[in-house]
C-alpha cells in the first residue's frame, strides 16, 4: 500500500487584516460604489424626465419631491458620485494608455481625483445656489 504524504505546507493568502488602507484603495472601492450609485441614480434622473414628459402636475410633485432637504443631499451626493466616477474613469483611461503608474503619480492622481471630485461639487452647487437654479 502506498503511503500518502502529509500535505505540503502552503502560504496562505494574506487577508483584510494584513492589509493597511490606502488611499488607492479606498479610491477603487468608491469607484465601484460610486458606479452602483450611478446607476440608482439614473433612475431618479429617468423618473424626473418621464415627469416633465407627463405634465405640469406630475412633474410639480416629482420637484417638490427633489426640492425637499433628502431630495437635494440625494442630488448633492449623485453630483459628487458622477464627477468622482468621472475621475476615476480619466485615471483608469491614462493607466490604459501605459502611462502613470510610478508610484508618485499614481498617489498623485489619487489624491487629485479626491479633491478635484470635492471641489467641483461644492463648485457646482455653490453656483447653482447663487444662480437660484436650486
């Protein structure tokens, strides 16, 4: 009879707790999320068009509905996910063509697409607000 040898002893798989957070982590975590919000928030985007395809009526209670504090943080944040996933999208699009992908840059680009993300939010709101559009 043949005798079996004793399994061979492999390296496990380094998990959660052996990673540290880093900021290109987390930033490829919010694009994804971002992309999941996207799409939820196309629908209320669809939902107000087919609205204002409807008639006054309708489309009055749908921005009534937009107008209310929850309905605007929901825009304010689908602003943010839009513009942040877009972000996203010109890092993944440099990285396409073989470029960025030295350490530095890519934290560069990282921490650009954080703030630039934020920035042109707030930028785009506080005009719109000052425009009286909101």
């Amino acid at each position: 009879m043949a005798h079996s040898k004793s399994p061979a002893a492999r390296p496990l798989s380094p998990h959660l707790q052996i990673y540290q957070p880093m900021l290109t982590m987390m930033l490829s975590i919010m694009h994804r999320l971002t992309g999941a919000a996207l799409y939820f928030g196309s629908l209320l985007l669809a939902w107000w068009l087919i609205a204002a395809a409807s008639g006054p009526e309708y489309f009055a209670l749908v921005n009534g509905y937009a107008g209310t504090l929850i309905g605007k943080l929901v825009l304010f944040g689908y602003t943010w996910a839009l513009i942040h996933h877009m972000f996203g999208g010109f890092r993944h699009f440099l990285w396409d063509t073989g470029r960025g992908f030295d350490l530095s840059m890519v934290e560069l680009m990282a921490r650009a697409s954080l703030i630039g993300s934020l920035g042109l939010t707030v930028a785009i709101w506080a005009i719109a607000l000052t425009a009286g559009a909101l």
